[in-house]
C-alpha cells in the first residue's frame, strides 16, 4: 500500500479493476474484430462499422489509459483495519441528523466510487470534509450550494475485519 494518494476501499479498487478488465479484455477484443472486418471491405470514408469502430476504439483507449493512471495513483485503505472507531474517518459509515431532524446515514469513500444516491460520499466532498474526525455528539457545519446546514452526528460504524 501506498502512503501517498487518494483513498479508495478495496471494494472500490476491484470495481476499477473489473472495468479496466473487462475493456481490455472484452470490448476491446469485439471491436478490433469490427474495424477488421469493416477494413476488408473496401471504402472506409463510407463504410459506417469501420468510422464508429474507430471512434469507439479511441474512447476504449483512453479509458483504458485514464483507468490506469488512476489505479496506480490510487492508496487502497480498508476501513475495517480502523483502530480509531470513535471518530469519523475514511470508510466511516455515519448516521447524521440536520436541525429538521432528518436523519441520513452515508459512507465516507474515495473520489472514484462516491454514489449520492446509494449514500456513498466521496472524501473530498464539503459534507465529507466537514465530518473528518467528528464523534458522536458533534456538530458540523456544512456549506452547500442551498445554504449553510448544521449536522449533528449520531452514529458511526466501521466495517468488520472478515
């Protein structure tokens, strides 16, 4: 494990992985089958298979190099080793709830796998920012793009060590 870079669960390490995979060696493989096929036969300025074949060929490619270059910059962490479970770290699971009291519970994760809606929160976002290092009892402030928001901190949990 790396010392430096940005954070990201072991989970979220194999999901890139899988997707970096399953370019180079799946769609990749399918659509140099096209282009090749498409080259043979004949007018390329015209020939449609063989132009989008191309195009989607430089889009595969560039996923493959940008997923590369963020694998390897990447420090995988896994939030189950976390020896300080009181206060909220990266991995955190927190349950919080604003000044209406409205609960909401999120997931502290790296950049590369934060998801809103599934309630994954990436490290570098303002809600997350404002909860590092928080207990249960604090309150934080958050500043939106709607306003300013008070959160309190409710719970917080750590996956278990498998």
């Amino acid at each position: 494990m790396k010392a430096e870079g940005p954070p990201i669960t072991p989970a979220g390490m194999a999901a890139l992985r899988a997707r970096y995979d399953h370019l180079l060696g799946k769609e990749r493989p399918e659509i140099v089958e096209i282009v090749s096929w498409a080259a043979g036969n004949g007018d390329r300025s015209e020939n449609g298979d063989y132009l989008y074949g191309r195009k989607r060929m430089r889009e595969i490619d560039r996923e493959l190099a940008h997923l590369a270059r963020r694998m390897k910059a990447l420090r995988v962490i896994d939030p189950a080793r976390q020896e300080d479970r009181a206060r909220v770290w990266f991995g955190a699971q927190v349950t919080i709830a604003d000044e209406d009291d409205h609960h909401r519970t999120v997931t502290l994760v790296g950049d590369d796998e934060q998801d809103a809606g599934a309630g994954l929160i990436g490290w570098s976002a303002p809600l997350a920012r404002a909860l590092r290092g928080s207990a249960v009892g604090d309150l934080r402030r958050v500043n939106l793009p709607g306003g300013e928001k008070e959160w309190e901190v409710l719970a917080i949990t750590y996956p278990e060590l498998a």
